[in-house]
C-alpha cells in the first residue's frame, strides 16, 4: 500500500525552530519545543526521525495509544513547570493497536514503537474486528463520563506491562 507524504499543517509550516521542513512540530523529550517554551505537541503533528534508510523514504507511523503516553507526559509537565519546577515525565510511546480492515484485523503491541523494541508481537482474526468494536464503545462511554482512564483500564494495561510514562 502507499499512501502520500503526510505533512504538518499549514498554519504552523514554515515557522523556524517550530516546525521541520515537513511541517511537523519539533519536540524534545518532554514533548515540549526548543524554540518556543510554551508550546508543547503530542500526535501526528510531532516530527519523528525516520528510524533508519529506506529505498522509498517513509515516515514512522503514530497510533492512539503512542499518543495517548504523549498528552499524559505534556499534563504532568505542565503540573511540574505551574509548579515553579522544570518537566521531568518522557512519554513511553508505546504502540498497543487493534487495526481493524472491515471483517477482520490485527492487533499488534510494539514497545516501545520505535526500534529497538523489548517487545514485538502481533495477530490477526475476525476477533480483532470485534474487539475494535468493543473497544469503540468502551472508549466512547468513559470519555462521556469524563474519565479518560479509569483505575481498572490502569490495572489491566500495567498487568499486561503497558505504561504510558517513563520510570
Ligand atoms: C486510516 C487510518 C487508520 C488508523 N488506524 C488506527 C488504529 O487502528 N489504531 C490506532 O491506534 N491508530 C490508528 N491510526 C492513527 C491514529 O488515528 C492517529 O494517529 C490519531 O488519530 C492522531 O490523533 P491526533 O489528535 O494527533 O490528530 P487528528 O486525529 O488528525 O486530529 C487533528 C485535528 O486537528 C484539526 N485541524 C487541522 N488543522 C487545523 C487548524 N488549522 N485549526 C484547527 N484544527 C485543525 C483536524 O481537523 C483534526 O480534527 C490510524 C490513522 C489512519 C489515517
């Protein structure tokens, strides 16, 4: 499959020391800009390096859960610098995905996503398709309770050695 380049945004492309020349938001491992202090990135818009040369150039993909280990470090950061402190949380970027095609799917768990990994593993089945539903629904529940991780998603994840932060 190929798909075209992404690219950042084009109200921040272009801007030195903000973006690369992608487009994408340069961070250090804080999640936070060289540049400009106050501004911090978690997501797509993130620059990531190329993890290594290919014969046709591609980028390093970011899932949900990778991003979800970013906003958890930007928010305890964030608590740390009102606190008069400096940032001290890295984000694990751990991949946990269930990619769902349709009638099936696969389930993969890469830690930390970007090579060298502790962990590889992978699956694939229809089960993967309804767990994506199942999860769909899940997700869509706690975040109408306003609770983005509750103790037991926690648990599960820890017990199953997923952490969104760095020891
Ligand atoms: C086809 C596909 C399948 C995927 N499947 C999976 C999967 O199965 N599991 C998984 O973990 N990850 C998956 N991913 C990756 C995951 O969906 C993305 O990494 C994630 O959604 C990125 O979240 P984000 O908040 O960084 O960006 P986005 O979800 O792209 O949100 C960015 C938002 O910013 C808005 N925006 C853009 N420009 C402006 C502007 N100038 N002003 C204001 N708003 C603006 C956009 O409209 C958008 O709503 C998939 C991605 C794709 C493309």
């Amino acid at each position: 499959m190929m798909l075209p380049a992404f690219r950042g945004v084009e109200a921040v492309r272009g801007i030195e020391g903000l973006t690369n020349p992608r487009g994408f938001i340069i961070v250090d491992k804080h999640q936070r800009n060289p540049t400009f202090p106050n501004v911090f990135a978690l997501g797509v818009c993130v620059a990531i390096a190329p993890t290594g040369k290919t014969a046709v150039p591609v980028g390093v993909p970011k899932t949900g859960f990778m991003i979800e280990s970013m906003v958890t470090a930007i928010a305890h950061n964030m608590d740390e610098i009102l606190a008069g402190q400096s940032p001290t949380h890295e984000a694990t970027w751990n991949a946990f995905c269930l990619a769902d095609f349709g009638d099936g799917g696969v389930a993969f768990v890469a830690q930390p996503q970007i090579p060298p990994r502790n962990v590889n593993w992978s699956a694939e089945g229809k089960w993967v398709h309804l767990a994506k539903v199942g999860f769909e629904k899940y997700f869509l529940s706690k975040v109408k309770r306003g609770e983005s991780e509750p103790f037991y998603e926690r648990l599960a994840l820890e017990a199953m050695g997923l952490k969104k932060i760095k020891d």
